[in-house]
C-alpha cells in the first residue's frame, strides 16, 4: 500500500438481515488521517457500516479493504472500536477494565491502561467502580478502551450520547488531537453540530447509501 492509498475502501457493499438491506451497494474510498462524521436519519445503514468496517458485521456481498488487506484477521489490530453502549464492566475500576481488555488484546505493556485513561482526561488513580461513574466519564473510558492498542482507525458509535455539552466539547477536542497525531476517525453522530471546524468530511447515508460527502455541514441535494 503506497502512502496516497486509501487507508479504506468499500466496493458495492451489501449488508441485508433477511429481506431488509441495511446497506445497499456503499462504494466509498477514504483517506487516512482525516476526520468523518457519519450522517443520516434513522435506518440510514450508519451502524452498520461502522460495524461492517470494525469486523463485527460480515458482508452479504461486496468487497471491504482496510489497510490494504480484505481479510480483518490480519488488521485488526489497527482498529479500534467504540460502540454505543460502553461495553465496561460496572463493578470493575477503570484501570481494571482496562487491564482485563488489555490481557485479551495481549497487550503487554503494563502501564497502558493508565495511559489512555489520562489521555481521555480521566484520573487513573481513580479506584470506584466505573457504575458509579457519570455518563461523560463512561464515554471517556470507553473510548480509552477502543485507544488501548494504539489503533490506526478508530471507529466510533454516539460518542456524545447522553453527555452534557461540555463534555461532549472535550471529546470532539481530544479527537481532534487524535486526528492531528495522524489517526483517522470515523464518528457516527446525531449531533453533528458539534463536529463543525473539527471533521474533514460529512458522509450523508440515506436507505442503505451514501447520499453524499461535503466539507460542510449543509445536507447534499436529493438526487432527482
């Protein structure tokens, strides 16, 4: 893969769930260390892309290119995922969460987890369970969890749901320090205004498609 390869590429990609397509034939090349935000009404197929591009969903037809490999298995490692719910351990601390994610990634280096705690703005040395950790602050670890390996993508579902404005302010920050260090970024998000002067690109889904890409936040023409 050259420097000026995309570090994505979808090609006619389907996802259907019995008779329903959540994505209708998506092709799509996206560059590396680039902010997207990711756009539609409900059902427009944004999670399932995600989840498509993160392994989690195999496609029904249709070709996934991530990092110049078609098979996940040997990529995975340079992506990370952020789903909706946080997918913690409510009785666990967060560097406790963090060490058991890191035993299953294999990740060796002891103090990671405390790492990418405070790299979320969070305090490592805090010791109570993340369940009686603010919606903000779940958000944060969850998204030090999808950072743990270091990722090259990171792959990211309403990071900002339920979180208060301010907060959800210093994640867009953050992830735009992660963008600068040269990670690309994929946000699903109903509160795109929050994105605005922080992606590269909106992508507009609608029925299974992407409808469109613009520089601003202002929805493409319908198609006649």
């Amino acid at each position: 893969m050259t420097d000026n390869a995309p570090v994505i590429t979808v090609h006619n990609l389907i996802k259907q769930f019995g008779r329903f397509a959540a994505l209708r034939g998506v092709t799509a090349e996206f560059a590396g260390g680039k902010f997207y935000a990711i756009l539609g009404d409900n059902g427009a197929g944004k999670t399932t892309l995600l989840r498509t591009l993160a392994g989690l969903n195999e496609p029904s037809s249709g070709q996934v290119e991530i990092l110049g490999s078609r098979r996940f298995r040997e990529i995975c490692r340079e992506v990370g995922y952020m789903a909706h719910p946080s997918l913690l351990y409510d009785e666990m601390s967060g560097v406790e969460n963090l060490a058991y994610f890191a035993q299953l990634y294999g990740i060796e280096a002891p103090g990671r987890g405390a790492e990418v705690i405070a790299a979320v703005g969070l305090d490592a040395t805090l010791t109570r369970p993340v369940g009686q950790y603010s919606q903000g602050m779940r958000q944060r670890m969850s998204l030090a969890r999808a950072l743990l390996n270091d990722p090259k993508i990171l792959l990211l579902d309403e990071p900002f749901s339920n979180v208060d404005l301010r907060s959800a302010r210093e994640m867009v920050r953050l992830l735009a320090g992660l963008k600068d260090q040269g990670k690309t970024i994929f946000v699903v998000t109903h509160q795109a205004s929050l994105l605005e002067g922080a992606v590269d690109e909106f992508v507009w889904m609608a029925a299974g498609k992407i409808v469109g890409r613009t520089r601003e936040l202002t929805p493409p023409e319908p198609v006649a």
